[in-house]
C-alpha cells in the first residue's frame, strides 16, 4: 500500500511539472491525500466496483492501471481507457 501511495505522489508531482509546461489544461492536486485514496480500494475485493474523482490515480495505481496509461490518458484524452 505504501508504494502505492509513494507512486500516486511521484504522479502528482508530474502532473503539475507537465501543467506548467503548457501540456496540461487543468491541474487539481491531490498531494498529501494519497492515503485517502490507496486506503479503500485495498480494503476492495479485485471484482468489487469503485468510482474515483479524477485526480485521484492511487486507486488506479493500487489495481494495477500501468503509470504509462495514466500519463496517456492526461496526454491524449479518454480513448486510452478501457
């Protein structure tokens, strides 16, 4: 869980690089609240449904959504999702 969280800020961290870059639109952060969002998709069965606000990328680190595909998806837009 802790690498989780240790990635979801390193992710954070990122995302504001890329948005004082020019590349991002819009940039809500989420630091210091990682455990907030690792912390229940942990408690979570992997078949069990969970809706996520969109700044909150530990959830989708904690299941397994790869750093790449969640750089993509703020790069390019929704189609990168399944």
């Amino acid at each position: 869980m802790y690498e989780s969280m240790i990635q979801a800020r390193a992710v954070e961290y990122r995302k504001m690089t890329l948005q004082r870059q020019g590349l991002l639109h819009v940039c809500e952060e989420c630091i210091g609240e990682e455990a907030a969002h690792v912390a229940p998709v942990t408690a979570l069965e992997h078949s069990d449904w969970f809706q996520t606000d969109r700044r909150q990328f530990g959830t989708y680190i904690k299941r397994g959504r790869s750093l790449e595909d969640i750089f993509l998806f703020w790069l390019r837009g929704y189609e990168v999702w399944d």
